[in-house]
C-alpha cells in the first residue's frame, strides 16, 4: 500500500460531505435520552483548539502502512497533518482553513490548492469520514447530526448501551455507544442512505488539562477499509494562527 498523495488531491476536488448536516443545537433536550445526548454532547466544549503527535496506520484490502504523524486543529472544521518520515521531517502536508484544500509532498512539485467545503476523506482512506467530522473525534467529542428523535436502547450487560438517532423520512443516522453509566462515548456509527457510513471507536481516555481525550481514535468503512490514530502527546486550547492551515512553499 502506497501513500496517494496526487490522488488525495484529485479526490478533495470533487468530494464533499454527503452526510446529513452536524445540529449542535441542543440547548433545550426533552426527554431522558435527549438530555443524555446534550450531555455527552457538552463533554469538552470548552476545548476549541489543539495540537498533537502520534502515530497513524491505514489499511486497506492491499495492505497497510504507517507513520508519524502531527496535527494541529480547530473545532470550527480548520485542521492541517503532516506524515513525518523517519527523520522527523514532513513527507506530506495537508490543511484545510475552512474554504481551501492545501497538498504538498516530497514527491511532487509545488503545492496544490483547491477550493472545497468541508472535504471528505472517502476516496483516500476508503472512508468517509469529513475534516469536520474528524476534528470532533480529536478533541474527544463526535458530531451529532440533524435528527427528529433519540433513542436511549439499553441492552443485555454483553452489549453497550447506545443512542439512535433517526430522521422522519430515512431512519437511522447515526448510533451512539456508550461506557458503562454513559459517562462518555465508546463508539459512533453513521448511516447514508445506503446503510452504514463509517464506525468511529475512541479508546483509553487520558486527561489533559481539563479535558479527556481518547489515546486512540479508529475509524473504518465497516469493512475491509479503515485508519487509526494514537495520540502520544496533546496541547488542548492552543494558539493558532490563519496561516497555520495554509501549506506554503518550503
């Protein structure tokens, strides 16, 4: 398995989101499992911003690979990664400022630019994930998207008890499985019309500062297809700057 830097490229040009939109507005929950979801919603509100440095793999039907890695992020969609080579220097940058798309490896010439809203990752990692998406999963939380009602399922002890949120018209969008005494969330799994999306699983909550943020963040296509992140270190509510999120020239 290779690295696609001039397909991610090619990709981010034409793919954006197809999910329902993110409704973060649940100042008002009626019900039990409504409040239940506003309150797992809130955990790590305050966090906005970030950085941090770990490991990734990726994987595929083809194989596997896996990297160095660093980030750094807002949680109004803005993100920029690089995949560091084993020196420590960057192989390939990425950023997104929330209207451009920025690409630039050593293998190729110049950097790329491209105007997008809200990129998604589907046909580099085989997963469909957003950059929007992906920075609530970094900073501990997950999107909740636009629903009509939730559903509180508590199953037999062998099984999580999780959220469902479904739409009027298409059903189910998203599940929320939750730690035992739903003190935080353990897995999300988001539907398409076409059935599941993706699974979200964040694993081994650590604190930093004042917020817990999970030490590993996988997320697959429900099939042979997926990437996972460890977070070796983590700066929560950092400074950062426009530039920041734009990939210039060396």
């Amino acid at each position: 398995m290779r690295w696609k830097g001039p397909v991610l490229f090619l990709v981010f040009i034409f793919i954006s989101a197809c999910h329902p939109r993110i409704s973060p507005d649940l100042d008002s929950p009626a019900g039990n499992a409504e409040r239940l979801l506003s309150k797992l919603y809130a955990r790590n509100s305050a966090l906005e911003t970030f950085k941090g440095i770990g490991q990734i793999r990726i994987w595929n039907a083809t194989g596997s690979q896996s990297a160095r890695i660093a980030w750094i992020g807002e949680l109004d969609g803005r993100l920029r990664v690089e995949i560091l080579g084993p020196t420590g220097r960057p192989l390939m940058k990425m950023a997104y400022d929330g209207k451009f798309f920025y690409f630039g490896s050593t293998e190729g010439r110049g950097i790329k630019k491209n105007k997008i809203r809200n990129p998604n990752l589907g046909h580099f990692l085989d997963v469909p994930v957003t950059i929007r998406e992906l920075t609530f999963f970094l900073t501990g939380r997950f999107p909740v998207y636009e629903y009509r009602t939730v559903e509180l399922v508590e199953a037999d002890p062998s099984t999580a008890a999780h959220l469902v949120l479904r739409r009027f018209w298409t059903g189910v969008v998203e599940k929320i499985g939750l730690t035992p005494g739903h003190a935080a969330v353990q897995w999300v799994r988001v539907y398409d019309r076409h059935g599941l999306s993706y699974r979200a699983g964040l694993f081994d909550y650590r604190q930093h500062g004042d917020f817990f943020i999970p030490e590993k963040i996988t997320i697959t296509n429900g099939g042979a297809a997926g990437f996972e992140i460890r977070i070796d270190r983590y700066w929560p509510n950092i400074d950062v700057s426009e530039d920041q999120f734009v990939v210039s020239p060396a």
